[in-house]
C-alpha cells in the first residue's frame, strides 16, 4: 500500500513519433538521477500495448529508493510517484520532505502534480503541511487496522480465522 501522485503536463503533439517520447523519458530520467542519486533504475516493457495511438504506453522506466520505499514510474504520457505508508511517525516528515523536493523537479520541468488521496492538483509551495497531515493521518489508520486485526487472531492483516458466527 502507498500514498499515490500522479505528475503530468500537457500531452505532447499528435504528430511526435515513439523516438521522440522515449528520448523525452531518458532526459527526463538523467534530470531526477540528479537530483536524487539514491533512486535505482528498472527497465521493462509489458506485453500490454495501444497501437492505436502510434505510442507503446506499456513501456515504462521505474525508478526506486530501497532505503526509503520512494518509486518513480514514467510512463510516456503520465508519471507515477509512490511512497509507502510507514507506522513510525518519526518518519512521516522527513520521508515527505524527500518526496517533496522530487515533486519540486517536476514542477521546474513545467508538470503538476495530483494527489490521488487528496483527490486535487497540488500547489507545492502552500500544500506541504496538508499533505503531511493527509499522509500521517492515513499512516495512523492503517497501523491501527493491523493491530485490531492482529489483536482480533486473525494470523494474516486484514484476514479473519473467525467462522461467520464469530466462532471459531
């Protein structure tokens, strides 16, 4: 489970060929290694495609933070950024400022950036603290449904060993 942004700017022309986008995700790619040198790069292809568009939108580049859970998917049209929801609350703060700076890079590159849990467009220099407390919030949630769920005897999160009467 993660606390899911999508990133992205107007869709590029009608004319632009596959070269051409796949160029545009390798620069874009270089410019966050910059900025984040601990993020790891994946390469891989699906055999899912959209010929009808002239663009193979399965491809994508998958950029990962082992340390911190920090993923970065390019797709050719949109981008997808993912951080985990932690239980220690000590690091909600520093694990968003990280993301955050990362947003601030898309952003520079003239991208927005969604927040799904938010359901809205975020402004990065005002959103910060309502992120946080969005993001801590649902941190808090799910740390409190797996222990009443573990404190219930089920011997899986979310899976309940309890017949339907509540018997055994």
């Amino acid at each position: 489970m993660s606390y899911d942004f999508r990133v992205s700017r107007c869709p590029l022309a009608a004319d632009t060929d596959q070269v051409s986008v796949t160029e545009s995700l390798k620069e874009l790619v270089a410019v966050i290694e910059h900025h984040m040198p601990n993020l790891r790069r994946f390469e891989k292809t699906s055999p899912f495609s959209n010929s009808s568009v002239g663009v193979n939108l399965a491809e994508y580049i998958e950029l990962t933070d082992s340390i911190s859970g920090l993923q970065i998917i390019l797709f050719p049209h949109s981008i997808s950024v993912t951080i985990p929801y932690r239980a220690e609350s000590a690091v909600h703060k520093r694990l968003l400022d990280e993301l955050w700076n990362c947003l601030k890079v898309f952003e520079a590159l003239n991208f927005s950036v969604f927040d799904l849990q938010q359901g809205k467009t975020l402004r990065l220099d005002s959103d910060f603290d309502l992120t946080l407390h969005c993001y801590s919030a649902a941190c808090e949630r799910i740390k409190v449904a797996l222990r009443t769920s573990n404190e219930a005897g089920s011997g899986s999160p979310g899976v309940s060993n309890r017949g339907p009467d509540g018997g055994p």
